[in-house]
C-alpha cells in the first residue's frame, strides 16, 4: 500500500502536467507541499483533507482524493437513466443520475428518449446527477434539437488539443425535437455533466419553423419551408479554434427552402429526384443583429433505374452553395462558411468527399481549415440492391469530386478534387442504415509527398444513400 507522500507526490505530478489551468495547479501544488498528512492515520480523514486542500485554491471539485472499496452492482443498476414516466397531460418525465459512457449505455438512452418522443412538454430532472460522460450529453441533446449543434469543447493540456463535442446528425429511436417546452430541474448537488446538460439547454436561442405544407397549386411533390431563428454567441476564450471567434454576436435569421421529392422509397430510391434552393438572410437590410450576411445553397439529386426490377439505379448529384456579407464590415461566423471531406457526420456545414479526411478539402491556414464562401460537387453512383428482406443489403460504386472555394474570383469550377471507390450499406431497425465506404482521394489535399491523398475507410451511420 502506497504511504501518504507517496500519494501526495502522485496527486501532484498529475496536476502538474495535466491540469487545465498552469498557474492555478502551481497554487494547488503548493498547498499540497506545504501542508502535513503524515499525523493523519484514518484513511478517509486523509483523503477529506487532501481534498479540502486540492479544492482551496479555486473550488473545483473535480479535484478529489476518494478512498473507496468497489462493491459489485448489476449492470442494469448503473445506466443512470433512474425514472422515465409520461405524466398526466402527456408531459414527459425523465429523471438521470449519471450520464455514463453511450458507448455502453446509449441503447438505454435511446429508449429512454424515443418514450418521452411524442409527449407535449418535457421534465428533465438532473437534481441527482454527478455528472458522466460528455458524450452522453451530446447524445441526449441530439434527442432535444432538430440539427446537429457545437454544444462542448475539451481541452486536452498533455495533448495540447481541443477535442469538439457536436450533437451527432443521426440518433437511433425517435426525437423529441426542438420546439416544445422543456423544464430542467438542477440543485446543489448538480455537478459536472449534469451542469453541462443543464448549461447547453439553456443556452439563449430559438428557432421556429412555419409554412410547412406542400405547394399543392404546383404539384404534390413540392413544398416550402420557413425557418426564423435568433442565435447569440458570447465567446470568452475559443481555445485557439478559430472557428468560434472572440466576442458577442447576435444573429436574426431567415431561412426559406423551396423543395420538390419526386422519389419512389425514401431508403433506396430507383426513380425521381431530389430538388431544392435554400436561401438564408441574416441580418443585413431587413433584419437586426451584428451578423450580416445571404447564403445560398442548390442541391439536385437524380435517380434513374437500369433494369426493370428496380434493383440497379444510377445516381447522379450536383450540389452548389454561395455565401457573401451584405457589406465588407458585415460579420459572417466562420461555422457558416462551407467545408467538404471526410464522411461529414460530426461536423457542421461540411460536405462529405469520400477518399479525403474531415474538412480536409478547401481553403485552410497554418492552423487547419478556415472554410471558405463557394461550393461545388459532383456525385455518380451504380447502386444495386443485392437483397431487400429480412436485412436490406446495398453495394455501390461512386465516383465524385467537389472543392471549396477562398470566394467567387478564386473560384474555378473545373478544379475538383476527384475521388472514386466502393461501399455497402445494410438497413437495421431500429438503427437505420449502416455501412461503409473505401475511397481513394485521387489528388492532392494533405500527402505529404505531393501525390495522391490515396485510399480512405468511411464508416456510415444512420445516413441514407
């Protein structure tokens, strides 16, 4: 058994190189070294003053010394998700006391959260919660907001890192969704994760979605969508990311999407297409806030079957977007620009190019990607349905290219950066659609000896073809 300084000496050297704020863990190793614990013979004693002192600098209290002996508990004790109840008046009720790892336990919070789906209003009770895995809190928010959102970041001192948590694109189950009331009930004992829950719901913004109906006047395939939204961003420190910038914004915003579908499946379609125009204004002439700017984006899908069955299909895709400050001294948040590589799950604003990394292709800088205001891409598939039941199975060969430009008179529509591969998909419910992609990045974007980006694994999930 390890003696008292043998202990303190660990705790210290574990501040001193892992601790997020330097000058603070000097402080706390300080305290550490000045005092003496060697008259302190009852174990818990030792471990409540060493805890007493390793939170006297700043009152973090992810700073503990426990002394605990590990008692066995089941498995289904251990999930966290402690109560899930639908109450009088369909009002949901969902009590959590820890947000473990959904890793392991996201089935649990993927039923938990599907049950609550369809109630009015929604009663999250973190009153008992000590905190978890940030994962976890990104998972549970996905079920609360309609698109995928930054709701975290982690610095990483060893590293010297910022490792982003967004909500994921995809969630097994069902939402809840964006727009209905959802109470969160906190105390005292509230700590860690269960404070993050509460802080990224409680974050000040709205949007509210009208107009959703189809243009039955033009035909039964089209429909128009409006989107109002007020986002205000206060950013202290960004960590060195230089896609959240230092400072306050306000941002008011329109977003109107005219969409016709003319697909025959919504899993594997063989005919139709996929057409739509989405046009966002944010501030400018029309609305407030010290965000200015119009961003357009046009995306047309085409399916067309080989053979009578249905089975073969050839998939063509042309995707162009635009975005540009209504004056030079508008200001446009760089997580509004486009971005393009990789898969692009996880990841806000950017285009999947299969046979590159994430957010690999376009304009960057000496730190990484700084996006940029033109998009252009190009999509050909072979898709051929190899079985349709019990479990769907899909192969598919592609070829594609795309870039994104720095802005309109640094653009040059011909200069696609080209990609080819094949993948495979299978259909599980309640899942949805799983699969991967092997992609070979046929230019140059991050090879470090000018060549080819070569051959690239995708793994897809929950996204359909």
């Amino acid at each position: 058994m390890a003696t008292r300084r043998e202990l303190i000496d660990a705790a210290i050297a574990l501040i001193t190189d892992r601790y997020v704020f330097p000058d603070v863990a000097e402080k706390v190793v300080d305290v550490l070294r000045r005092n003496d614990y060697e008259h302190l013979t009852d174990i818990d004693e030792f471990a409540a003053a060493v805890t007493a002192d390793l939170q006297a600098v700043n009152g973090d209290k992810h700073l503990r010394l426990l002394h605990e002996i590990p008692q066995p508990r089941a498995v289904s004790d251990q999930h966290g998700f402690d109560k899930v109840e639908i109450l009088a008046g369909n009002i949901g009720y969902l009590e959590n006391t820890r947000l473990r790892d959904p890793r392991v336990y996201g089935d649990i919070a993927a039923a938990s959260m599907t049950l609550v789906a369809d109630t009015d209003a929604l009663i999250i009770d973190l009153r008992r919660c000590r905190g978890g895995h940030p994962a976890m809190v990104s998972l549970v928010c996905a079920y609360l907001f309609d698109e995928s959102k930054h709701v975290n970041d982690i610095y990483s001192r060893p590293d010297d890192m910022v490792v982003q948590f967004w909500t994921p694109h995809y969630v097994p189950g069902r939402r809840f969704g964006g727009t209905k009331p959802i109470w969160v009930l906190t105390s005292s004992t509230t700590f860690s994760g269960g404070e993050e829950l509460a802080y990224d719901l409680q974050q000040t913004g709205v949007s509210m979605r009208i107009g959703r109906g189809r243009l039955s006047w033009l035909d039964v395939y089209s429909r128009l969508d409006y989107t109002f939204r007020f986002q205000r961003n206060d950013v202290h420190d960004n960590g060195g990311n230089p896609l959240y910038r230092v400072g306050k914004t306000n941002q008011f915003s329109i977003t109107q999407t005219l969409s016709r579908n003319s697909t025959d499946n919504p899993i594997f379609p063989a005919s139709g297409s996929i057409v739509s125009l989405t046009t966002e204004v944010s501030g400018g002439p029309l609305l407030p806030g010290n965000v200015g700017y119009h961003k357009w984006l046009f995306n047309a899908e085409w399916f067309t079957p080989l053979y009578s069955s249905g089975r073969l299909v050839l998939f063509s895709q042309t995707t162009l977007g635009y975005i540009d400050a209504f004056r030079d001294e508008s200001e446009i948040p760089p997580i509004e620009y486009f971005y393009m590589g990789g898969t692009g799950l996880g990841y806000i604003s950017t285009t999947a190019l299969r046979g590159y990394d994430d957010r690999s292709v376009g304009p960057r800088d000496g730190r990484g990607e700084i996006g940029g205001r033109v998009l252009e891409k190009q999509t050909l598939e072979l898709r051929l349905a190899v079985t349709l039941s019990p479990i769907p199975i899909y192969f598919l060969m592609f070829a594609e290219g795309g870039n994104v430009f720095t802005n309109f008179h640094h653009a040059d529509f011909s200069d696609l950066k080209r990609s080819y591969g094949f993948g495979a998909r299978l259909l599980i419910n309640p899942i949805g659609l799983i699969g991967f992609d092997y992609g070979y990045g046929a230019d140059h974007v991050l090879s470090t000896d000018g060549g080819p980006d070569g051959w690239r694994f995708h793994f897809q999930f929950g996204r359909g073809f």
